[in-house]
C-alpha cells in the first residue's frame, strides 16, 4: 500500500499515484509604514494541500476506485491520510478529483484512466493524535 485516504488504499489493487506534490503556506499580514517599506507580522501556519496524480490500467486498479472516492468527496468529511511507511499526515477533505478515459476497448471500456485530486489539510497530526490520546485519558471536551 502506498498511502491511505480515509477506507480507500492507494494500492495497486484500487489506484496507484506516480506524482505527490504537498504544498506549505504561512502566512504573513502587511501593514503599511508611511515613507517605508510596509512591516510583515507572521500570524500563523496557511494552508497544507497535497496532489496526487495516477492512472489505472486493467491489469492494475478498479475502474470503481474512482466512484469510491466521488462517494467520499460527497459526504464533505474530513479523512485520515497515512502513508505507507505509517506517516501520518493529519485530516484531509477531497476537494476536487478529475479523471481522463483514454484508449478504448469496443463495449466504451477504457483501458486507461488518468486522474488528478487534491487534498486539504483540515487537521495537524499532532492536533489530531493529542485529541485522540487526551479523550482516551478524558482531558478533552
């Protein structure tokens, strides 16, 4: 397993990504000094989102992984990523998924499906394991 989005494995069984890209922001507020350069405070960690690019051929993935992650993507959670080595990345949503059938056979089957998704991080690791380690012992609310 390479990494795994919620219940869905990315996997040669289901889809297999050949392209991560995980993109940090931070955040910075200008304010505006008469006769100088504007002053920058830093307010905080922005956005956390990673891309994954694949394909699926029949002899490697299910056609319905696709239709597994659409159901996902409508129930507007967020989910759990880890990664195949157990990193855990934190919660994501499924903001977007695009897929591209290609290379027919003659029943419209497609022999090759590309697809591209992007994930938001909705929740740091270490957030998300102090909520689970402090409701175990009973410290959260």
């Amino acid at each position: 397993m390479m990494m795994i989005f919620g219940v869905f494995p990315f996997a040669i069984p289901t889809a297999t990504y050949q392209q991560l890209v995980r993109k940090t922001a931070w955040r910075h507020v200008s304010n505006a000094r008469v006769g100088e350069m504007p002053a920058y405070q830093f307010v905080g960690r922005g956005e956390d989102t990673i891309s994954l690019e694949g394909s699926i051929v029949p002899e490697f993935g299910s056609p319905m992984s696709m239709s597994a992650l659409r159901i996902m993507g409508d129930t507007g959670m967020s989910f759990p990523l880890i990664g195949g080595t157990g990193k855990v990345f934190g919660l994501y949503t499924l903001n977007d998924l695009q897929e591209t059938q290609s290379y027919f056979f003659k029943d419209g089957t497609p022999s090759k499906i590309e697809f591209s998704l992007n994930l938001t991080q909705t929740m740091r690791p270490g957030t998300l394991i102090g909520n689970v380690v402090g409701s175990l012992l009973g410290l959260a609310s």
